[in-house]
C-alpha cells in the first residue's frame, strides 16, 4: 500500500495530542487507520495540523473522523504576482515617478491622476517602521540592494536561523538568504524599502518558501517557527508578515505534466467532476466551469489549476493572529470573489480521483477567514478620471478582500542577476503589477502605524484602516456572475491610507 505525507487538521477545540495518541498507538481497532501510523513532522507550535503518513484510501476513511477538519496533501506555493509591460528607464533622469502607488495612498484623494510626478513637493517622512519587525514569507531577497539599507548603508536584513531562533527542530539550507527569482526583493521593496517603500527603518526579516530551488523551507515550516520566533521575543517589538503567494490544486486527465517544476508525483490529480453553485458540471463540462471565472489559472496541455482554500493553512493564519502578528495576503490575480464562509460560493466543490471531494474558491489560501488582518487586492494604475479609484482588472474582489492598495506597475527593486522578468539591470529595480505588489504596500502602512502604536493588536490596527480608509472603490458594474472585469462583486471596497506628508498622524509629537 502506497503512504504519501498527508497533513491531518483537527477541528478548533479539539486536543490535538488525543488524535495524535490514537494515529500513532500499536494494533489500534477502533480507530482508521487501524495501524500505528508514521509521523512525518510533529508541528511543535502548531495545535492542529501535523505530518502524517498514510495512503489514499486511509486519507479518505480519516476524514470521517468527527475531530478531523481536513486531511490534505501538502500544497505546492505559488506566486500571485502578475507580470505586466515592459521596464523601458534608460536615464536616472528620465521622470519616471518611483512609486505612483506610495504617492497615492499618501494623499487624501487621487489628485494625481495618472501623473508621474509628485506636484507637492517630497515626502515627509514622519514614520519609518522604525522599532517594527517586517517578515517577508516570499522567494528571498537580494541582499547586497541597497534599498535594504539604513541611512548609514547597514543592512536592514536580519539573517537568522529560523529553527535556532524558534526553538522548532528542522533544518535550513546554508544559502537560504538569495533570491533566483525576484519577486520576493520587489515585493520587500514595497514594504520595506529605502527608496520605493514605507517601513523604510523597520528591521527585515527572510522565510524563503518558493522558486529558490533547494535553498527554500516548507509554508508548515515558515508558519511554525515564525510564530515560535515571535512568541519568543523579549524586546516587545510588533511583527508583521506578508503572504504575496498561494496555493494551487494542479488536475489534469491522464496528461503528465511539464515545465511547472513539480514531479509527476506530485498533487496531479484526475478530476471527476466540479460543482459551481449548487450545478454539477462533468469533465467535459469542466469549460463551463472556467468561463464562470472559477480556474484559477488556465495551464497548458490540458492542465487546470483551481485556487483552493487549505484548512491547514488557515488553521497557521489564525494562530499567528492570535499571537498578535499583523497578517497581509494578497488577494490573487484571477478576478475572482473571495467569499466569506456561509457565503454564496462556499459550497463549491471538486471531486477528484482517490481524494473525495475538495472544497474550492472559499478566498484561497492563505486566508483570514474572518481573522482580523489584510486580504489585499489591486488598484490599477490605467483609471483616466482622476476623480476614480478603480480595481485592476485581474485583482480579485468580493466580501472577504477587505481593502485595497496600489498593485499594477509597480516600481521596486530586483536582483541585477535575475532575468525572470523584464527589468533594467542598470538599476536593479524593475516594473511588476499584481496583488504581489498590493498586499506589500498594507503591510507597510500597518508597519509605520504600529511604530506609533506596538501594543495594537490585528483588530486595531485592521479597525484603524477600515475607519481612516479615504475613499470607496469604483466599479463599473458590482455583478455576482463573475462577466465584468472591474466589477467589486459585492465589496467591501476600502482603499487604504496613510497619512505621511507633512503630518504627524497618531499622536506623535
């Protein structure tokens, strides 16, 4: 009998070790699996999920178990960003404005327009991040950028041992403070940068979860010791993370997948059928299913991916809220609504081959589920009436995407040596849009709000943004059958702000 690795997920409330007693216990009879099963990996901060091996059929008989919330594979993260046009600055001088989308949540109304330069003068920087503590859950980062510098030229980056620092046991790759791909250093940018950030002061922190081959740590891994890690921390600095990635079930029919850097053994799975709303749709009614704007992601070779919400996943998220960690998503670039639970498309489902029914399109994963924090879509930057705020065409929306920033075209740092999207290698700094560049723009603004305020907890801080929000989000059409690009699909629909320039906001003096 073939055993995979399996997360198992109790439902909150339930005493974890009770479950864990009788997986692992000799000649068990009353319990499925009926056998002592192996453990992969004993979550040590994690009271609900841990690593187990078991084959498909124990995996489907397990989840009849009243305690069990879910039982899963363990999902592949990938990145949510959207890449768009082209990186054509050839002069330092050439006007191009640096970040539009600081420059716009800096001002109480998008008195800028579509313009590049900023008509007020420069910024005034009253808050920094400064004493905040930044985690960037991504690719890596570029260390040797100086946007990741203080006004001294010392490295912001704290290069730490996750596990040591955690007390959680594993292992970390001896180059896991890199980034081969980018994304990672352009969103840091965002967040924490010198030049095109906010928390320009903040202290930065690395968990590479993706694309750095062999030098990256699991999601399980990154939620564990981030959550150990902070619990730890005696010098009561706040801590903020942001998730500007996702996760993908990867179905095909009988067609072995390529170019997308997993093995055939991975979760490729044969699916049954899907139902959208209460209607059942067939394999080969599974288009349908798509034009419903339901796939995330439309792969070749006849290859679907559907976001899927990981209630392992979710079950990190609320503990890191719990411990009072500041959580940023981004929202995702499929232009889909992200519902709250007991919402209209919470009963969505995909039934696949070995593995039951799956539950899709509940807001994806990472997600809040209700947890006070940032579920961040997109602002595009292409709106021609200045008087408008309008949501990117790709950024998802719905009732559970709580808040907007600036997401497309996006201007922020980039690795010289990478060539994974269009940039100009003589500045390190490229041009991205997506959700990847939105969620990193709140996690900033939380960061300079908690240097005003480091005893806030997520609700303050969430309730502070929704109440200073400045403006509501145009749509040209708020429908619920997913046709209109723009569309908000039913809010709520907050731009966020903050307030820098020439203020000295929060009560500081």
């Amino acid at each position: 009998m073939d055993e995979k690795e399996y997360i198992v997920t109790v439902k909150e409330g339930v005493d974890w070790r009770e479950v864990h007693e009788d997986l692992t216990k000799e000649n068990n009879k009353q319990f499925i699996p009926k056998h002592k099963v192996p453990v992969d990996e004993l979550r040590e901060t994690n009271k609900r999920n841990t690593h187990y091996h078991l084959s498909d059929e124990e995996a489907v008989e397990l989840r009849k178990d009243s305690r069990i919330d879910a039982v899963e594979i363990p999902m592949v993260p990938v990145k949510k960003a959207f890449q768009e046009g082209e990186f054509n600055r050839t002069t330092t001088g050439s006007g191009q404005q640096d970040n539009w989308g600081l420059l716009r949540h800096i001002s109480n109304t998008n008195v800028f327009g579509t313009s590049t330069s900023d008509p007020g003068g420069t910024y005034d920087f009253v808050l920094d991040g400064t004493g905040v503590d930044v985690v960037l859950q991504d690719s890596g980062i570029h260390k040797p950028h100086p946007e990741f510098q203080d006004a001294n030229g010392t490295s912001r980056i704290k290069e730490i041992n996750w596990f040591t620092e955690s007390g959680v046991s594993g292992t970390q790759p001896s180059n896991f403070y890199t980034d081969t791909d980018g994304h990672g250093t352009h969103v840091a940018s965002t967040m924490a940068g010198q030049k095109f950030g906010w928390a320009r002061n903040a202290d930065i922190y690395v968990q590479t979860i993706l694309d750095n081959p062999g030098n990256t740590i699991s999601v399980s891994n990154a939620m564990d010791t981030l959550l150990g890690w902070h619990q730890a921390k005696t010098d009561g600095r706040p801590t903020v993370v942001n998730m500007s990635y996702g996760f993908v079930y990867f179905l095909n029919t009988n067609t072995t997948p390529n170019g997308f850097g997993f093995s055939s053994g991975g979760p490729f799975l044969d699916l049954i059928r899907g139902t959208y709303r209460g209607t059942p749709h067939t394999l080969t009614t599974r288009g349908n299913l798509r034009s419903r704007g339901i796939n995330g992601q439309n792969r070749g070779g006849g290859i679907f991916g559907y976001p899927a919400r990981v209630v392992s996943v979710d079950a990190d998220i609320k503990q890191l809220v719990d411990a009072g960690i500041i959580v940023c998503i981004a929202a995702g670039n499929d232009n889909m609504k992200h519902d709250v639970l007991g919402g209209v498309d919470y009963n969505n489902d995909l039934v696949v081959t070995s593995f039951g029914t799956w539950n899709y399109h509940r807001g994806g994963s990472p997600n809040l589920n209700g947890e006070p924090g940032f579920n961040v879509g997109a602002i595009s930057s292409s709106n021609t009436n200045a008087a408008l705020n309008e949501k990117a065409s790709f950024s998802d929306s719905g009732p559970a995407t709580n808040i907007y920033t600036c997401g497309q075209n996006i201007i922020g740092a980039f690795p010289t040596t990478s060539n994974a999207y269009h940039y100009d290698v003589s500045f390190g700094q490229t041009k991205l849009s997506g959700t990847s560049m939105a969620s990193p723009q709140m996690a900033g603004m939380a960061a300079c709000l908690l240097q005003a305020h480091p005893d806030w907890t997520p609700r303050q801080v969430m309730t502070w943004f929704e109440s200073n929000a400045t403006d509501t989000l145009f749509s040209t059409g708020a429908t619920d059958d997913y046709t209109t690009t723009n569309s908000v699909h039913g809010g709520p629909a907050k731009v966020g702000f903050l307030p820098l320039k020439g203020q000295k906001p929060f009560g500081i003096n």
